[in-house]
C-alpha cells in the first residue's frame, strides 16, 4: 500500500489532481489506515498510471481517459477509444438532461450531470450541455410552455453542479486575483461563470460575484483581496455607462488593476469604450488573458 505522497512521487502526478480525479471521476478508492491516512493499492496506481499516459502519450483528455479505462475491462480500448470519437454528440444528453430538470427529477438530473463530465471536459460540457439547457429552458418559460418554478429548478439543479467545481481546483499563488462579476441590473452570467471555471482551471484564484452585483460594494474586496484583474460581463447595453463610469473610478483608486470585458453588449465595435488598462475578451482569446 502506498501513501498519497508516495503514489504522487511513483507517479509523478501531482497530489491534488490524485485528489481531483478521484473526487471528479471516482478512479482510485483508497483504504483507510490506522491512523487515518489514505493509503492506494497497486491497482489504485495502475489505474492512475493508465490515465497519465492516455494523456500524455494519446493526448486524450481527463474525461475521454476516464471512459476508456471504465470500458477497458469489457471492450478491447481500440473500439472503445473508436466509439467514444464517434458518438461525440451532444443532444441526446442536452433532451435527457432538459426532461429530468423539468420533471423535478433531481435524482436522474444529477446522473445525466455527472454522465456529462464522465464524457467530456468540464468546460465542452459548461458549452455544449448546460448552456444550451438553460438557454431551452429561458426560452420556453418565456413562450409559457413551462412554468417559472420549472426555469428556477432547471436553473438552481445547473448552478449548484457547476459552482462546485470552484473548489476541485487547485490555486496557483503565483498567479493574480481575480474578481469576478456582472454589474447591478445584469442577470445574465453564464458567460463569466464559464470564464471564470476556465481560469480555475488554470489556477488562477477568483473571487467569483456572479450578477446583479452592486458596484459601491467592491472597493474594499478589491483592497482587502490584493485583487489585480476585474472581469466583468454584460449583455444589456443599458449597463455598459454606468460600468464604465465605475471603472474610470476604480482605475485611479487602483492604478493596479486591469479590466477584462465580455458578453454581448461588447460584441460590436462601437459599444468598446477605449480606456487605459481595459481589454475586450472573447472566448478565443481566453487563453492570454493574464498578459491584458
């Protein structure tokens, strides 16, 4: 048997994602010694290792890892890694998980929920999955074919699966604070919150707000938290003047701090205000986002 630390040193993984794999996907099941301490079996560390060389050497993703080691024992990996490029579709999971959520049906809504991280990485399944649920379900309480208390539950089952994932990942301390928030008036967040887990997973710490937030409230978060980066988020154009107006504020209160806009009140050119220190993100600039 093998101490956590012992496993992480074999196997050159780091312990905290042991401890994510094994929160997110359930690969390793470690005893409990005497004293309490978490101990992996050889066949804890072959599964591990497994995994580690699937992405490494195949390049597959975490999830796509996952599903090929939970089907090897049955299927030879070559169908299995064949079915799993194949049946890359995501509708049938966006229909199964819309009935469960607006049947009240938490028990099968959080199944189809974790059958949809099983699959794929968090963030095709925050695009793919979630987002396309909740706007379905947006659009039909709109229209009157379901009830408000069916939107809420659909909406409330979705939030409380993805807010969890906050705290899967581990920090990097050398990398900035960020605050995170949509400002008083704007409700509609799914694009921050998606921004928000991809910079989570990268090990970025974020002080996440979500919307309707009032802005007389974080000069002291900002202080307090030695935040350096603000990323805010508005798809309502009646909102974009009054943000802006806060940001020149904040700007000379912390000369520090850089600001990080998105959502589709920026979409077109015109509604960008230039100011010093502020950038315009899309999704696909993402990735370079800590060098605004």
């Amino acid at each position: 048997m093998y101490s956590m630390k012992r496993a992480s040193e074999l196997l050159h993984i780091p312990v905290v994602t042991i401890r994510a794999w094994e929160n997110r996907y359930g690969v390793i099941a470690p005893r409990r010694s005497g004293g309490g301490h978490r101990l992996l079996s050889e066949e804890d560390l072959s599964r591990l290792r497994f995994l580690k060389n699937q992405i490494e050497q195949n390049g597959l993703k975490i999830s796509e890892a996952v599903l090929l080691l939970r089907k090897s024992d049955s299927v030879p990996p070559e169908q299995v890694a064949e079915q799993a490029t194949s049946s890359r579709t995501f509708d049938g999971l966006v229909d199964k998980l819309y009935m469960n959520l607006i049947h009240f049906d938490s028990v099968q809504a959080d199944e189809t929920i974790d059958l949809a991280f099983a699959l794929y990485d968090f963030e095709e399944a925050f695009r793919r999955i979630f987002v396309p649920v909740l706007y379905r379900a947006g659009t039909e309480w709109e229209a009157g074919k379901i009830a408000v208390a069916q939107e809420h539950f659909a909406t409330e089952t979705i939030l409380r699966r993805i807010s969890a994932l906050f705290r899967v990942f581990p920090v990097n301390s050398g990398l900035p604070v960020v605050l995170a928030f949509c400002p008083e008036g704007e409700r509609h967040h799914l694009g921050l919150m998606s921004f928000s887990l991809f910079l989570r997973k990268r090990g970025a710490a974020v002080l996440y707000l979500g919307p309707d937030t009032p802005l007389k409230d974080l000069d002291g978060i900002i202080t307090n938290h030695s935040v350096s980066f603000i990323a805010a988020s508005v798809t309502d154009r009646r909102y974009v003047d009054k943000l802006m107006e806060w940001i020149e504020v904040a700007a000379r209160n912390h000369p520090q701090l850089r600001f990080l806009l998105g959502g589709a009140a920026f979409d077109q050119v015109e509604w960008r205000p230039v100011k010093a220190n502020v950038r315009y993100l899309s999704a696909e600039q993402w990735e370079d986002w800590h060098n605004a």
